[in-house]
C-alpha cells in the first residue's frame, strides 16, 4: 500500500472516530439521556461519566492535531481502546450480546485507523541520556 492510500485511510479513520468519541463525549458532558440512562444501566457513576467526556473530548482534540502529539496520541489510542473494551464487556454482562455490536464495529474501526497511523509514524525509541 503506497504513502497516499494510507494517509487517506488514517484520516478517514481519524474523522469517523473524532466524530464517534466527539459525540459520545459531549453527550456524557451535556447530560443526554440516552447516554446518561444505558451508561448508569451498565453500573457506571455519574462522575465517572463526566470523566469520559472530558478525556474523550480531550482525545479528538489531539488526534485532530496532524504530525504532532504522536506519544500522546499512542495513549489517545490506548484509552480509545479501553473504552471500547470496556462498554463490549459491560454491554454483554447486562445487555446482551446484540448491545455490543457498536463496540465491535468501533474496535474495527480504531484498529485500522491505529494501524495506519503505526504505517505512517513508525516509532522510534532511543535511550535516555541521564548525566
């Protein structure tokens, strides 16, 4: 796969993933109560919830960023998958596996668009320099 494809799969991800955790964001932040109601359903506290929203908000803004943040965007990305992983199994213990199915389709989703970052910011670990 050549420079271009994976630059326009990563941000098509970039975006429908900024858009997904944007809205879930500012739906925990704002108190709407479809969210709030299959949130507290599932045994999470209402300060946790405003939690997730500021984080998932604060991830959007830094993945938005291009060519920049890359270590935090790695943590972004760890989040985004708790997360995921997180309401999959939440759902599935009091909802039901057919809940879930959001959750696999954001898994697939995110795990692409991680991938291709990983194609296009490979990583590099050099060692600490302590004097």
């Amino acid at each position: 796969m050549n420079t271009k494809s994976t630059k326009i799969i990563y941000w098509t991800g970039i975006i429908l993933t900024s858009l997904w955790f944007g809205a879930s964001g500012l739906f925990e932040l704002t108190n709407n109560p479809i969210v709030w109601g299959i949130t507290q359903q599932l045994g999470y506290p209402a300060h946790f919830i405003y939690i997730l929203g500021v984080f998932k908000l604060s991830g959007v803004i830094t993945l938005l960023i291009p060519n920049k943040l890359l270590r935090l965007k790695e943590w972004v990305f760890a989040g985004v998958f708790f997360d995921i992983i997180f309401a999959f199994f939440s759902k599935i213990a009091v909802l039901g596996f057919s809940a879930a199915a959001d959750a696999i389709i954001a898994f697939v989703m995110v795990s692409v668009t991680y991938i291709m970052f990983r194609k296009l910011y490979t990583a590099t670990y050099s060692p600490a320099v302590v004097n």
